[in-house]
C-alpha cells in the first residue's frame, strides 16, 4: 500500500492580537483517506514549549484538524506527526523543523495522506499530545584554567533533563585529541600554544543544545580563561515578577512586570574580571553592554535589572537596551565577552513562570531551582539564597 505524505506550511488570517512575544496558535489539518489510523500522536518540540498547552479536535469525512491554543512564539518549532493503527504499529511519521509561531496569528500545517484504495473515508481516532523538553545545561567545566601545552585537561558538562530522557553528549576542539569525546566527562590534550575553542553538545535524542567556550593553552589566566572555568556564573534570574508590591526585586517602589527583572552575576574564581564591553543577550537579542570600567572582584556580585531606579545596597546596573525581555515561558541568557565570545549561557523553561526568580542551589555550582523552594523568600538579589551575602 502506497502512500504520500505532504506537509505544507503557510500563514493563516490573524487572529485577535496577543501581547507581543507572547503566544500563537497552531491548526494541524489531516486530510485525505486514511480510515485505517487509530491514533494520532503530535510531538511540539523547541525553546518555550511547556505542558500546559491546550488543543482541541473536529473530524469530518476525509479531514481532521487540530487546534493547539497558547503555542510559544518563537522559531524552530519542531512538529512530529506519528499515525498509528488499532495496534499500535506506526504506519507513517513525518518531522517538519523550522516552523515559525507567530504572536497573535495561526500557523496551518496540513499533511495529506493519500492511499492507492483511495476508497476509505477518515474514521474516528483519538489523538495525544507529547510534550519535550530540551535537555539544561547546568555548567561546564575545565581543569586546569590555564594548561600548559601537552598537559591533560580534564573537560566536564553537568546537564539535567525534566523528561527523564536518557542525555547524548558530544565534545569537538579546534585544536587536540579527546579521550571519551561521547563522555560527559572527558580529558583533552593540545600540544600547541594557543586559544582553543570547545563545544560540547547534549541531546535528549530529540532537541540538541550546545555550548561553546574558550581555553588558553600555554597562557595566563584572563577573560578566556575565566570563560572556560565559568569565572562569572549567571547564578539568578528573574523573568517573572511576583504580582503587585512583592514584584519589586529593584526597590525602587515600583512592581513593573519588566523593570523589575534581573540577572544576578557572581565572580566564583580568583582573580578580577573586567566585563567592559562584555553581552548579555536572550535567545532573540543582545539586551546589556557592560559600559568601560566594570570590574568585577572575586566573590563579587554584579545584578543587572530590566529597568527603574534601583535603590539596593548592591553593584547593579539597567539594562542598556531598555529591559532583558526574560520570557516567562523559557529563555536563554548568554554572557558574551568582549570579542563576541560566549562566556557561559543558561536556559530555562516554562519553570521561570512562577512569581519567583530561579536560582542555583547551592549557590555558584547547583542547578537551577524555583527560589521559594530552598528559601523563605521569592528572590535575592546580590545575596545568597539564606540572604547572606557573597564576600
């Protein structure tokens, strides 16, 4: 039995406008004779994708469509379709990457089956949702910070999945030989000289995540090589505000759904770093240049706040480009140095949603976690999670 399968994306009309960045809708549209399939299994993958969505189902003759309703918007959505029989057994499965959510409009995919019969009409069948979230790095680490050429050095990635998927992981250099380059944990030899450039990505077998950074061979410790040792750590954020005055984590008097969110960074090496010209960026944007003369001491902490008047007896700063524009449903923050290099990054899902910054426990080296979990309070600040502070 023949069959063709047919996925073809285009824009719908608009539907009635939603907040900027915020959700979209998708419709899936089954068409053609397929009287044979006895469940239907849709699979939305990418950042900002979170189990809450909702959906909804109406079947004709030769057509089914379904309705997804508060869709993230955002890019690279990836939409698998898998049609099974009264048995189980998969009778096709179609992957379509690189699908675009608009905010406030419908993305249509339709997909065509058609059967040499061509006889069969659709029949009933139920129809599941399956949810994935991509694997969270939590940090990644090299040791020593600055080796000597011919010296091993020991390269380890901590990373976590909240589907308990079984996590792949991949190592590559620009220069030198790996030891378990399949590893979480492997050694690395360069017997140059030299900057070298790592990458290490994980996959959950679904959605790959990668992260880049930078070692000096046969060089002083400096921003490279703070970078490969996650000399600063991105180790709080807020990209939800809790409601009313309890939201104002800049005290400026204010609860202001973007002033008030913040990035907290920390200086866990041994030596000062000079952030000057340095960027914190989200998945979309570069939102904060550090301006000339930001030094950052160790132990230091440097909280960089959306917007407003902060009056925190703290080392802050607001964000250049008017506000860090944390998605609440998932995000991803990147440090960059000067030369455009990627220091350390962070991504989250729809957990930074709750009223309540995420934050990493213990602080510097844990994972992230929602803050009222392992603390009294909902945020901190330029403090500890038991509000002590860092130096």
């Amino acid at each position: 039995m023949h069959r063709i399968l047919l996925f073809l994306p285009f824009l719908c009309c608009c539907s009635p406008e939603l907040e900027p960045g915020a959700y979209g809708k998708l419709e899936l549209k089954l068409l053609g004779s397929a009287a044979e399939v006895h469940h239907l299994e849709v699979s939305l993958q990418g950042p900002g994708i979170t189990d809450p969505m909702t959906a909804q189902m109406s079947l004709s003759q030769r057509q089914a469509s379904l309705y997804f309703h508060g869709v993230p918007a955002g890019i690279d959505r990836v939409i698998e379709v898998t049609c099974r029989d009264a048995t189980g057994q998969a009778i096709c499965t179609l992957r379509r990457e690189g699908v675009t959510i608009e905010a406030g409009q419908t993305t249509e995919l339709a997909m065509v089956l058609a059967l040499d019969s061509g006889s069969a009409e659709l029949g009933a069948f139920d129809a599941t949702l399956v949810f994935n979230h991509p694997p969270s790095i939590s940090r990644v680490t090299v040791t020593p910070s600055s080796p000597d050429p011919g010296q091993e050095i020991l390269c380890e990635i901590v990373a976590t999945d909240e589907d308990g998927d079984a996590l792949e992981y991949q190592w590559s250099a620009t220069a030198g030989t790996f030891t378990q380059p399949g590893e979480s944990t492997t050694g690395l030899t360069v017997t140059e000289p030299g900057e070298v450039t790592l990458t290490v990505l994980v996959s959950d077998g679904l959605t790959p995540v990668s992260m880049t950074l930078v070692v000096e061979v046969g060089g002083t410790a400096g921003s490279a090589s703070g970078a490969g040792t996650y000399q600063v750590v991105l180790n709080e954020l807020l990209a939800d505000p809790p409601d009313d005055i309890l939201g104002d984590a800049n005290a400026d008097g204010v609860r202001d759904l973007n002033a008030d969110e913040f990035v907290e960074l920390v200086n866990a090496g041994t030596s000062e770093v000079d952030l000057s010209g340095w960027t914190l960026a989200d998945s979309t944007d570069p939102r904060h240049v550090f301006p000339q003369g930001t030094m950052l001491a160790p132990s230091a902490v440097l909280v960089v706040f959306g917007g407003g008047a902060p009056t925190l007896p703290i080392a802050w700063q607001v964000a250049s480009s008017g506000g860090l524009g944390l998605n609440n449903s998932g995000d991803t923050l990147t440090l960059c140095d000067q030369s455009g290099t990627p220091v350390t990054s962070v991504t989250y899902g729809g957990e930074g949603g709750y009223n309540q910054s995420l934050s990493r426990s213990p602080d510097l080296s844990g994972e992230f976690v929602k803050h009222s979990t392992v603390s009294a309070s909902l945020f901190s600040p330029g403090y500890r999670l038991d509000g002590s502070p860092f130096n």
